[in-house]
C-alpha cells in the first residue's frame, strides 16, 4: 500500500512540471506588515496580469493542499493562455508543512483580515506590480473568487489603482450577514443533496429517493446523513426531507455563530465554525452589497458561477442581470454552468487531467480581455 502511494505521489509530480516562471516578491503594505507574493509568468511578453483574490480564511499563493498546489494549477491555467497570475499570502498567513490547509496563521497579524483591510493591501500589491517597468503598461484583471467577488469590486470601485476588468467567480451578492444566514438555515446544503437523492426535481427528496439502492446513494447517506434513517431526518413529518426539516437542525447553531460574533468569541468561531475573526464577521455586516456597489463600477464584469453552488444561490446572478437591464448597463457578462459547483468542478483537473467548462470559459475570457 505504501509503495502504491509512493507512486502515485512519484507521478503526481511528474505530471505537474508546469510551464511557468514564479517570482516570488515581499511586499511592504502601508502599516509597515510585509507580505509575500507570487507572479507566474508565461514565455511570452506579458500584457495582461491576472490578480487572484481569494475566498474566506487562511489563505497563501500556493494555497498548498496534500497533493497538489491550487493555485500552482490555475497559474497553469492561465499562463498557458499567455496571461500572468499573481497570488499572495494573506495578512498573517504563510505557507506551512502542517495539513490539512498547509498554511501558519499568526493570529495577531491575521486579526487585521477584512473585507476593506484587504483592498487597501491589494492597491499596495498592484502599484507594486506596475513600478517594474516590464509591467507598467500591462492589463491588470481582478480575479475574484467567493469573498473575493466581494473585495475586487472594492478595489474597482476605488479607482486608486489601474483594474480594467472584474472576473467573479462563485459570486455574492447580497451582504455577507445575509448569505451566512443562507448557508446556515441549510439551503447550501439542501443544494448539494438535491444534486444526489432528488431524482425528480421537486428540491425535496421523498422516503423512496432516499432510500434508493446504489452504492454512491449508500456512500453519501453514510457522508451526509450518518445513515440516519428517514424519519429522524424528517423533523416537520410531512413525507420529506426538504429545506424545512435543514432549518430546523441548523437554527440554533446560527443563533449560537451570531452571539459568538457579538460577544468576540474567536475560539469558538476558530473551533466550531471556520477560521474567521468576529472582526471580519463585523466588518462584512457593515459593507454595502454587490448588488447595488456593482452598478457604480464601468469596466467590464464577468461572472462566473454553478448552477449547484452550495454556498452563494446561483439565483442571485439572475437578479443582478435584472438590475443591470433595468439601468441599462451593458458592461455585465454572465455565464451560468450546468452541473457545476462552487468550484467551478475544479476537481475535473486533478481526476480528469482537464479543466471544466467553467475554467475553460474563465481562462477564455480573460485571454480577450
């Protein structure tokens, strides 16, 4: 077994020579904090850079995972398109040895992470990147993805630094007070077991479906449902197991998040829910939403997002596009992809050795721009 994995590690890496050429440069923001970044270049002159900003958390620009690098993979993506790739290490985060994130968090400096926090350090970044003389007159793309999609257009609306286009990818629209409460309440989770057991797409999911022979419908009744059987999950009694009975289960563990927010519990969001501070939380409830904020913005936006993605409603793009109508804005793009999740199905690269649809188009447009 050991030697197995040994070489399935052995070919991993063998696969993964990528054609790209990483600089690596340390960063001084405004409050003296320095930051470590990454530019992949591709072989040819670069005109256009595409500046990646991250989802929640914890993050590096290698975001280094047991088996593969992600963003040594999207750089890839990219660069392959003859675009650069720029990634950087959030404030108080560096790259670590320790699984499962691979990344050490100073807590004191990580304490500073916010929404506004993190666009005045990514103005620092890009004025950086256009003081080198290769890159003064260079496109620069913002890269946003989930929390990112709300930071970039921060940085766009600013006007501070050169941003000639928006990329968002798993898009928010709505503050991030209100689509916690989404997640939470269970409609992301809802999504993700509709897309296994509803099999006649009615978003509920009956004894029967449930029930369903197969070994997938088994392996995920052990995943999702620790094989409770039907009735313990039908907490309302009405034949189904659907958004009503998820609330149920989830309304005291949001009422409880909230508390912990408002009283600066950190080690029990840290423990019991995800890496966050109650200042991050704070300083997200405050921030105007996407939904009004993107309508000020006049480069070109692109969104990018799954039918099934579980953690921000795909029918809030919907709602976006309605509103660009009504003002008769011409510079929104939307793209909607069947049967894709919130990463855009990025494991298709790692188990199928090719980008999905969703990548595909990302790394399509951004070539155009």
């Amino acid at each position: 077994m050991k030697q197995l994995l040994f070489l399935l590690a052995a070919s991993f890496m063998s696969i993964n020579a990528f054609p790209f050429t990483p600089e690596i440069k340390n960063i001084k923001l405004k409050d003296g904090e320095e930051i470590t970044a990454r530019l992949c270049l591709p072989d040819n002159d670069v005109k256009t850079i595409v500046f990646c900003v991250p989802g929640t958390g914890p993050s590096t620009y290698l975001t280094k995972r047991t088996t593969f690098n992600y963003y040594d993979e999207l750089a890839n993506g990219f660069c392959e398109q003859g675009l650069a790739f720029f990634t950087y290490n959030r404030r108080g985060c560096t790259n670590s040895e320790t699984p499962p994130l691979f990344v050490d968090v100073d807590s004191v400096k990580y304490a500073k992470y916010s929404p506004l926090q993190e666009a005045e350090d990514i103005e620092v970044m890009i004025s950086s990147l256009v003081k080198d003389r290769r890159f003064k007159n260079c496109k620069i793309i913002l890269y946003g993805i989930s929390e990112g999609t709300i930071i970039a257009p921060l940085v766009a609306e600013r006007k501070k630094v050169r941003a000639d286009a928006l990329l968002l990818h798993g898009y928010a629209h709505d503050n991030m007070f209100d689509i916690i409460k989404w997640q939470n309440q269970g409609h992301g989770v809802m999504i993700m077991v509709n897309s296994i057991f509803d099999k006649d797409s009615d978003k509920r999911i009956s004894k029967e479906e449930y029930e369903a022979s197969g070994e997938q419908l088994a392996q995920q009744r052990g995943h999702l449902f620790q094989n409770m059987p039907f009735n313990s999950l039908d907490i309302v009694a009405d034949g189904f197991i659907d958004i009503k009975d998820i609330q149920k289960m989830r309304e005291p563990f949001h009422d409880y998040l909230m508390k912990c927010v408002q009283n600066n519990n950190y080690q029990w969001i840290k423990t019991s829910y995800f890496n966050i501070t109650p200042h991050w939380f704070k300083s997200h409830f405050e921030l105007e939403p996407n939904k009004t904020r993107l309508l000020r913005i006049q480069i070109p936006i692109y969104v990018f997002h799954g039918e099934e993605d579980a953690n921000v409603p795909v029918e809030s793009v919907s709602d976006l596009k309605s509103r660009f109508d009504i003002c008769n804005k011409t510079n929104l793009n939307v793209y909607i992809f069947k049967k894709h999740n919130h990463d855009l199905n990025f494991q298709d690269v790692l188990s199928q050795k090719k980008w999905s649809e969703g990548f595909e188009t990302i790394f399509k447009v951004a070539k155009s721009i």
